[in-house]
C-alpha cells in the first residue's frame, strides 16, 4: 500500500543517515584524538573538558579502614560503606541501599536535593551494624562520587560546571558542590567529613584498578555516558600545578559532550537535541547513552504514525509523549526473539498504547531498534579507539606483551546484549584480532561506589 511504502520511505532514510561504516568511526575516533589534545592544552573553549580529577594515585591494595561513599548522578543515588582490610583483608565488609530522587528535587533548589542526599545518609548511618568500626578519636570519611561535570579545585572540592541527565537546579551551578553537602550535613548531624570528590568514571577506574592492575581506563554506559583514563602529567599542558610522584593524573573526559561533524546526524537527533533542558550540548551522549535511545526510536515512529499512518488513521497519543519510550523497554523489544513477536507487540500496547499490531510492523519496531542500538554502540567503541589511540596501546606492544583494561559500567552496558555485543564486535573490527586480543573490557558493576571509598582511604585526612 502507499502508506505502507510511505513508511518505509522515512524508516530507509533514517537507517541510511545512522550508517557507521568502519572509515567513519576511524574518523570519529581520530576526531576524539583531536579533541582530547585540545581540552588537554588549554582550561577553556573546548568541548572536552578533559577534567584534572586530582587523583594522582591509584587504589594499591593497602586501603584499611570503615569509609563510606555516596554515589549521585543518576536516576538513583546509592549510599555505601566498606571495611577495608589492606592486602590481606580487602574488602571485610559492605554495605549498600539505594534511594530514588523525587522528580521535582532534579528541578528544585540546591538546598533541597542536598538536604534530601544528607537525610538519607543520617538514616543509612544509623545502621551500621557489627564489623564496621570507626577508629577510635576519627570521624567518619565519605568519598562522594558526583557524576556532573565539576571543576576540580582540589581532591575534596569543586564547582558544578552544568547539569547533565535531566538534573536542572540553577542555582548549584558554579558552587562548590562539597561545600553544599557538608553543609546539608551538619544541619542532618552527620559526622562525616568528605575526603574525596570524584565522578563515576574516576571511580570506576579507582575501583576497577583495585581489583585489576592492567585497568587503565574507565567507560560509563548507563543513564549518561563518560570515560576517564590515566594520563602522563607531561601530557597535559594547561597542568600548572607540581609533578606528582607518579607523574600520572587521572582525566575524566567528560566525553558525552563530543561532538563531531563525522557523528551521524538525523532530524530525529536535532530535534531530541532542541527540545533537551541541554540545548546543543551533550551531543555524543545524546546518540549513545540510555537516556535517549528508546526517545530516538520513539521519534521515528511517531514520524512513520504521523507521516504514513503507520499504526492507523490516528497517530497513538501516547508516542508524542517524551521519553515514554525507555531504553530498557527499546532493549526487551529488540531481544525478543518469540516467532510472533509477543513482547514488542505487549510493550507497544502497553507503553504507548497500540493494539493488534502485525508481524510486519512489529518486525519494523524491532529493526527500528536495532538501528539505534547498533548506531549508539559503534560510536562508542569509536571513542574508546580515541582513547586507546591517546595512550599508545591501539597497536601491539612487541616488547612488553601488555594488556590493557578497561573497567566498564553503566545498565546500558550490562543490560543490553545487543547493544554489549555490538560493541566489543566492533572494538575487534577497527582494531584486527591480534590487538583486540590485548585489549579487554571489564563490567566493573558497581565499582564507583567501591572506588570512591578507596579514594576516600588513601586521601584520609588522618595519613
Ligand atoms: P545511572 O547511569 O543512572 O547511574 P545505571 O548505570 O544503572 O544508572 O544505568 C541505568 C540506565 O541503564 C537506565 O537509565 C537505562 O537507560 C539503562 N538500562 C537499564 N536497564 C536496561 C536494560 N534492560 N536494557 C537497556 N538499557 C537499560
Ligand atoms: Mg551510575
């Protein structure tokens, strides 16, 4: 039929705009390259930030003590606390919970997230349970993983640059975000004192490095998207400060700002991007990371509904609705592998309320599906080339057989197959096999929370 060819008009464009065949992303990667020289270079005007995160060491094993850590930057917030037990022990003991933040608190005042942040701490505290022990005469010590773009003043302090993944309070912007949580701590009676201010990726590195010591990068794949690796202080231009021991400092890239005239580039991403709280930037991020995926999908169809009624005479109400689609739901329809499609076809009624949906047009959901995913996967495998290309180990080391790790997280990662499998297929296909043998990617579940205690370890006031 006419509105069905119509449809597949608008679907074979989009899927011809998402293309990333192998040259591309060797473009993109080398864009990548570029990008990390120039915010590495100089503190302003480049879209990689290129962050000093002041952590100049990395966990050794040796950590003791009870710390705790506070994950914020995504759609939960997790507080935890450990009992580290040096080479030894390791880690003696943990201890977690997880806390939602009400929608209005991403919008609200500053004061009002911290305050809700610190409360839940005081609650969490007030469990802890045998087998953690504050030494006698310290207080309590907090590394506080914040997964915004800050700027770092020191190892303990720093100022939010922006807002990131749907967060939008004004007035925290420019302040010191420490400053914010220690003062909402006080005013809980929390007796604790932050001793390291890190992001997921620094963490996630932290944390990775101490369970592998070949880990020398870290990637988020989860709500948002970042990476951070191990960069040589003589690197690193804009470094004004002294030459650390290890002549080594972590850089979080704050690569989810990426942006590159080699990036696919449909109507679909354009008009995701202009009606964002982030207008124009966020740009990588926007085409990779599972805040977005599934609203890319969304959009296509609701073009193939308006445009060709692909899903009848009226256009589903449901599919204007922004972000109704969610990328775990984009993710269970893609892996559905039921003859009939069962699953694409509940979720389609169920989310956005169509019913009676043929095979053909649920079979047209599930490719949709797989375009983005595809898409969003490559990409990413293309910065962690700019990465690898950055620090010399995207070629065969003949002299020191060296594998490289990279400590991954994020539910993107971990939870969609498709979109994990594209991307190590794809790490293989732009590196050959002899490399990608060397080179190997490790789910670090949740190891910014872990790697921020030890960070919070070995910067304790009390060393
Ligand atoms: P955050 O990034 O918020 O810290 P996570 O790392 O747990 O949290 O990632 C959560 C994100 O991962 C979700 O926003 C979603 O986009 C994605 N995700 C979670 N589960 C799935 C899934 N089953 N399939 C695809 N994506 C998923
Ligand atoms: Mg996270």
């Amino acid at each position: 039929s006419a509105r069905w060819a119509k449809a597949m008009e608008i679907f074979n464009e989009f899927e011809k705009k998402c293309e990333t065949p192998i040259e591309r992303l060797n473009l993109v990667a080398d864009a990548m390259l570029d990008e990390m020289n120039a915010g590495l270079a100089s503190e302003n005007g480049n879209q990689l930030k290129m962050l000093i995160s002041y952590v100049d060491n990395l966990p050794t094993g040796d950590e003791h003590g009870l710390f705790y850590a506070l994950d914020l930057g995504g759609t939960n917030f997790r507080v935890l606390r450990v009992q580290l037990g040096g080479k030894e022990g390791r880690v003696l003991k943990q201890e977690s919970t997880e806390v939602s933040i009400p929608p209005q608190l991403m919008i609200g005042t500053s004061e009002e997230l911290f305050d809700f942040i610190a409360e839940a701490l005081a609650k969490f505290v007030a469990t802890e349970s045998e087998g953690f022990h504050v030494s006698p005469g310290r207080h309590r010590e907090l590394g506080f993983t914040f997964s915004f773009p800050v700027k770092q003043t020191s190892i303990a302090s720093g100022s939010l640059i922006r807002w990131t993944k749907g967060f939008s309070i004004d007035d925290a912007v420019g302040q010191d975000v420490v400053a914010q949580l220690t003062k909402s701590m006080e005013k809980k009676g929390v007796d604790m004192r932050v001793g390291a201010l890190v992001n997921d990726t620094i963490g996630t590195l932290a944390g990775g490095r101490y369970a592998n010591k070949d880990v020398v990068a870290a990637v988020i794949l989860g709500t948002g998207t970042n990476a951070a690796y191990v960069e040589r202080v003589s690197a690193i231009p804009k470094w004004k400060g002294p030459l650390p021991k290890s002549e080594e400092m972590v850089i979080n890239m704050e690569w989810g700002n990426f942006r590159s005239s080699h990036l696919p580039l449909t109507e679909y991403d354009h008009q995701l991007d202009i009606e964002s709280l982030n207008v124009g930037e966020q740009i990588f991020e926007k085409k990779i990371s599972g805040m977005y995926l599934g609203d890319i999908v969304r959009r296509v169809l609701l073009k193939m509904a308006e445009e060709a009624a692909f899903f009848g005479d009226t256009v589903p109400p449901k599919l204007s609705v922004p972000f109704v689609l969610r990328t775990p739901v984009m993710s269970a329809m893609h892996h559905d592998t039921s003859p009939d499609l069962k699953i694409v076809g509940s979720k389609l009624k169920e989310i956005l309320g169509i019913s009676n949906t043929t095979l053909r047009t649920r079979k047209i959901v599930v490719d949709l599906c797989n375009i983005v995913a595809t898409r969003g996967a490559r990409l990413s495998a293309a910065g962690i080339l700019g990465i690898l290309k950055k620090i010399g180990r995207d070629t065969v080391n003949e002299a020191q057989k060296q594998n490289t790790v990279i400590a991954m997280d994020g539910g993107l990662y971990e939870h969609y197959t498709e979109f994990r499998e594209c991307l190590k297929s794809t790490i293989k296909e732009l590196l050959g096999e002899e490399v990608a043998e060397t080179i190997l990617i490790e789910l670090a579940n949740d190891g910014s929370g872990l790697g921020a205690t030890l960070l919070a370890a070995s910067h304790s006031q009390y060393i």
